[in-house]
C-alpha cells in the first residue's frame, strides 16, 4: 500500500539509498558541479553515521530484522554486509528500503534491462563498447554500477550520482498519488531517470501506475531563449513538497523548484481531485536554504521547528527597520505565501510562516493544543545560523513527537529539551531499545540525534535522507 497524507502520521515504509562508492569519489574541483560543498568520508559516513540511521528505522518499522541481532550484525568480520544492498545477506527488510535494491529487483527483466541500460548509456554518452560491458553484468552488479559510475573492478565509466542519498527529493507521496521530480541541476539527472524506471516497473508499485505525475516542459520550450526561457523553465525537487495534511499540499518556490513547475502541479492535482489546498511558500533562491524542508519541518500535528530568519518576530523588526531608514525592501529576499482552494479563484495570503503553520495545525489537523514552534540554534545568534546550515529544521518524524537529528545541533536540542523531549543519541537509544528499558511502540517526545560529523557536510538531514511512501493517518 502507499499513501501519505501528514508528515508525522507514523512512518511504515520508507525510501532510502545508503551511502555507495560513488560518494567516495566526490574530488574537490567537481564537489561544486556535484551539489556538495565539501568531500565526504566514505568509511565514517557509512559506518559511523549512517548505518545507525538504518538501525533506528528498522527498529521503528521492522523490528524483527533488527532486535537481538545488533552485535552480531555489527561484527567486523561481517563486513557491514547487512547494509548492503549487493550482499547477500543484506536485510531485505520490505518496510525500509533501498533504491539500489528495488533497482536490482526490476533488472532481472532482460528486456527491461536492456532498454534501462541503453537509456542510461544515451544519457551519459557511451560507447557500444561500454554498454556491452554493463549489458554483461549480473542484475545486481549493474545497480550498484548505475548508481555509483563504477564497474567491479573499479573502474569509472562515468559520474557517480552521489545525492541519490537524499531520497527525498527523487519524489513525493501526495496521498495515494506519487509526484516525480524533474531536478534542476545536470548532477541529478540519472538518479531522476533511475527513479522512474523504479516507480513503473517494480511490483510494490503495480497498482500505482495510473497516480504517476510527472511533469513536463512547456511545448516549444526548447526554441525559447534568454528570460522568456528562464521564465519558462519546469524544475522540482521533493524538498520542497510536504504532504502536511490530507487536504493540504506545502510546495516551495526555490533554487530548485521554478513558479511554473508549481503551477502545473496545482493544475495536475486539482484536476485529480488529490487535494483541496495547495499552500505556495516563495523563500530566497539561495544555496543557503535550498528547499523549503531546510527552513522548517513539523514535529508534532501542533509542533513545528523552524529557522529565526523567517520568523514572524526577525521579519517585522526587519520590516521596521527598512521604514526608520528609509530603506528600499529587497523583495527578493522576502518570504511569500500564497494559499490556493480548489474550485475557487481568489487565493489567500499568509503574512508569516508561523500563521501558515498555525492554521494547518489547527484548521487542517485540528489540534487540541496551542501550536508551538522550536527555533533553530534556539533562535539564538550565531547558533541559528550556523546550525540551520548544518540541518536543525530537517528533521524526519518517525511518529508524531518522535523525529532524528543530528548531534551537532546542540542549542537545538536545548529547546527542544525546554519543550519537554527527551534528547537521546542514536546509539544510547539502540541500547534501551535491546535492553527493553524503551521501546519504539510506546515512546514518546523524542529527538533521536545521529552522529553527523560527515552526514551534515552533505548538506542534508533525516528528512532529506528519506522518502516516506507509507504513513498512518491521525486518529
């Protein structure tokens, strides 16, 4: 089954690709071109961070896979191979899974594979000789071979797609629909491609067919030019989508996202009847905060964390300092909202984020209590800054009141901790979770912090590193 209608209804199925050698062959002149802004360490990231990410969404949503089991899986003869989407004994859980994997899955149809190969080796230019070679590997050697750019024996046929490990934005669960991304930059391309080869063809998806969006560039928009091409132009990633209630659809305006690829999905999902309300959020086009879940993410149905800058309270000191010195506002620079209702003309604006998120907490998901927001950095300078670029608003919620971050973002934790919540390490939580002195089905206000000395230079957080396709609806 697939659906999503909240972003903290409990979490039952989950996308994710683990960190693949590809990462590890980010070199420092084309980090830029590869959407990174540093290099990354293969080894920590995998073993160190990430893996334990694996573990506390097995724990949540498989725990069969994982309870008991931690030592042994954890040994170092085995080699991580539980983590592995290629080894054989890899979890193969049907609950958290791999693209790699789902990838190998629908390769063992020769002809489909043939033509994903020949597709891939189009788009990335190769010779005969080359897709010959890819055409002779084993269905689970050439995933990993299309994902990472590298054969078995190492070496590099082309470019790696190392932010395949940002699942997110490869696509969205609008309800039981399911919204491909066009991405706006070249580095992405394949992963997109791979993505939908993944959706069409893969049997947990068989009768999702027909609720495949997808998106396309205008007609003739390949003879436009200069601004009117700008204008024009279709991008969207799943960063900037959240599915915040079943009425309600949040789509960002960003460096990644364009104007007219939101209006095509409001067209789209309006026409399908997938929603009622699409709420519109314009934020600066800036590397800074890339899409809107860099900005802010929910925590509970009355819970929010959010970056300071675009607070109600920094906007309209903002404000009344432009008017004192007579200051022209950079409009640019300005947070817009915009509500659109499905069969009515006029739109509804929002002045600040807080308002748009309050009357979703309490219009839309009909909270019982005051709707509260956590501040990044606990809206304190420079921590604020500083700990948004290192994903404090980019939290996933494993349940309501229960959601990962990284451990880096200490005043974050602080204010979450002055709201009540239990601050606890991935691995500390892991260990209550095997002694039985917690467990996943009872917890409650939790911020689980991931180890993230390698992850947070990626420039991505838990709810990047995840693509739900399965939630529980709000009783």
């Amino acid at each position: 089954m697939i659906h999503v209608s909240t972003e903290t209804g409990t979490l039952h199925r989950v996308i994710i690709h683990s960190p693949d050698s590809g990462l590890g062959k980010v070199v420092p002149s084309k980090a830029q071109d590869w959407l990174f802004e540093d290099i990354i360490d293969l080894k920590n990231i995998r073993k160190q961070e990430y893996d334990f990410f694996v573990k506390i969404l097995l724990y949540f949503l498989d725990t069969e896979k994982v309870k008991g089991k931690l030592e042994e899986i954890d040994k170092p003869e085995n080699k991580r191979a539980f983590y592995k989407p290629d080894d054989a004994n890899y979890h193969k859980s049907d609950k958290v899974l791999d693209m790699q994997y789902l990838l190998s899955e629908i390769l063992k149809d020769k002809v489909l594979q043939n033509e994903i190969v020949a597709s891939i080796c189009a788009l990335e230019r190769c010779s005969f000789a080359q897709q010959r070679t890819l055409n002779a590997l084993d269905n689970i050697e050439l995933a990993k071979t299309l994902i990472s750019g590298s054969l078995p024996n190492d070496k590099m046929l082309f470019a790696p797609v190392p932010n395949f490990i940002f699942t997110r934005d490869i696509g969205i669960t609008i309800n039981d629909h399911i919204l491909l991304n066009k991405p706006a930059k070249e580095a992405r391309r394949r992963e997109s491609f791979i993505t939908k080869y993944v959706f069409n063809y893969h049997p947990i998806f068989k009768d999702y067919k027909d609720k495949i969006i997808e998106i396309a560039d205008d007609e003739l928009f390949f003879l436009l030019e200069g601004a009117e091409k700008e204008h024009k132009q279709v991008t969207l990633e799943g960063g900037d989508i959240m599915m915040v209630a079943p009425n309600n659809l949040l789509i960002g305006v960003s460096e990644r996202t364009t104007p007219n690829a939101v209006n095509k999905i409001i067209d789209i999902l309006f026409e399908k009847g997938v929603v009622e309300k699409v709420s519109v959020i314009k934020i600066p086009p800036k590397r800074d905060f890339m899409h809107i879940d860099t900005v802010f993410t929910q925590v509970k149905r009355n819970m929010w964390v959010l970056f300071g800058k675009f607070s109600k309270r920094q906007l309209e000191e903002k404000d009344r300092l432009e008017k004192m010195y007579k200051k022209k506002k950079n409009e640019d620079n300005k947070m817009r909202i915009e509500q659109f209702i499905r069969g009515k003309r006029k739109s509804i604006t929002f002045d600040y984020l807080e308002d748009l998120l309050d009357d979703i907490s309490q219009n839309d998901l009909h909270a019982k209590q005051p709707t509260q927001f956590i501040y990044s950095g606990d809206d304190v300078f420079p921590f604020s800054q500083r700990e948004q670029w290192t994903d404090s608003c980019n939290l996933l919620a494993i349940k309501e009141g229960v959601v990962v971050g990284y451990d880096r973002n200490y005043h974050t934790a602080e204010a979450f901790e002055k709201q009540g919540f239990r601050i606890i390490k991935a691995a500390d939580l892991l260990q209550k979770f095997e002694s039985g002195e917690l467990d996943p089905k009872t917890i409650t206000n939790t911020l689980i912090m991931l180890p993230s000395a390698e992850l947070s230079r990626a420039r991505g957080g838990s709810h990047c590193m995840s693509m739900p396709i399965l939630r529980g609806d709000f009783k």
